[in-house]
C-alpha cells in the first residue's frame, strides 16, 4: 500500500517517542493531530522547493492568459503559473531565446506559449524513499518542542536532517545522480597536443 500522510504523522510522531498512532491524519482532533496538519504544509513546500528533486519534476505547456500586463509592450503576455499540480518552483523555461520574468503567479513574456519544467506540490505516495524519510525526521523536529518541550530532542532531530551530512543532503545527492549523462570534458591545449601526436592522456569525464 502507499504511504499516506496518516503514515507520515505516526512516523513523525514515533520519532519524538510517541508510539500511540492516530487513524486519520484529516480528522484527528488530538492535539498532536491538529499541531502536525498546521506545520506539514509548510515544511513539504519548503523542502520541495529546496532541490530539483526527479520525483517532483513536472512538465506544462502554458496558453497566454486573456488580459495583458499593464505597462508593458504589446507584444507580451501573462502566463499563470500552473495550479494542478501546484508550481513551487520553475526549474527551466524551453522557449530558446525568449525573454520572461515572474511576477508571483505570473510568467511576463513575449511568447505565444510556454514550455517550461517546474517542481509540483506532489501528493505523499509521489515522494522518492529518501526525501520521504527525511521529510519524517523534519516534521518530527517541528513537533519536538510543542508536544515533548525538549529543545534537545528538537535540536537533535533538526541537526539530522538538515545539517551538513544530514538526511535531506544525502536524499538530494542520490536523486541529483539519476538521470545524468557522462561527457567528454574539452581540454583546447590537450587537444592539440592529441593532434600533434603527442601524449595527451585520458580524455577526462563530467557529470552532466
């Protein structure tokens, strides 16, 4: 079965000590409940929109909406970021050689259409493994405080996940890996050496 966001409150919960699940992540009333559905939101926005994560890599064409900009040239329009799934960030804008700014829900550009790649507000069951267990220990570190009263336990968690060597850095090194391809990195005077005949060595590889 997928992971569910009820899933996700018992395993922040479990984190700080408290074993006691709820059912239903939407309709609990325990305090606990209610504390995790007000920090949840801001903390999966906040770190999707941290990382070009794979999992949440979406893809939309964009018409021109109705009414142009005010005090701009007649040739540009207003694209609306898209709402399903909700854009947190542009990642990249495919129209090659074409100007654009955003302006909050707004794309300002002088293009017809627009194409662009953008991180959604992806549902719970859409999160890559890693992201998700380090999503857990985030959420946990929220909860710390208000449902244990331990700055230690909060710290503890928090330095966890966020700081240097963390979970959420080792969640974006894994996905910055797939999907890469290996280059010949261009080395001019290497290069003509090569040409010349002489002894260059191994053409070295990037990462792209």
């Amino acid at each position: 079965m997928p992971f569910t966001i009820t899933d996700l409150f018992n395993a922040a919960f479990a984190a700080i000590g408290d074993e006691t699940p709820i059912g239903n992540a939407e309709s609990d009333t325990s305090r606990k409940a209610v504390i995790a559905r007000l920090r949840w939101p801001i903390i999966r926005d906040a770190i999707l929109r941290s990382h070009k994560w794979n999992c949440a890599m979406k893809r939309a064409t964009l018409p021109p909406d109705a009414v142009k900009p005010v005090w701009s040239s007649a040739s540009e329009n207003y694209f609306t970021l898209p709402s399903d799934p909700y854009c947190l960030r542009i990642i990249e804008v495919q129209n090659v050689g074409e100007p654009f700014q955003v302006e909050g829900r707004k794309i300002i550009s002088p293009s017809t259409a627009l194409s662009l790649k953008f991180i959604g507000r992806i549902d719970i069951s859409e999160f890559d493994s890693l992201l998700l267990d380090a999503c857990v220990d985030a959420l946990g570190a929220e909860l710390a405080l208000p449902l244990t009263g331990s700055p230690e336990m909060r710290k503890s968690l928090y330095d966890g996940v966020f700081a240097q060597g963390g979970k959420l850095g080792w969640a974006r090194t894994i996905d910055g890996q797939e999907g890469t391809t290996r280059r010949p990195r261009m080395r001019p005077l290497i290069d003509i050496r090569r040409g010349r005949g002489g002894t260059a060595g191994p053409r070295e590889l990037d990462n792209e």
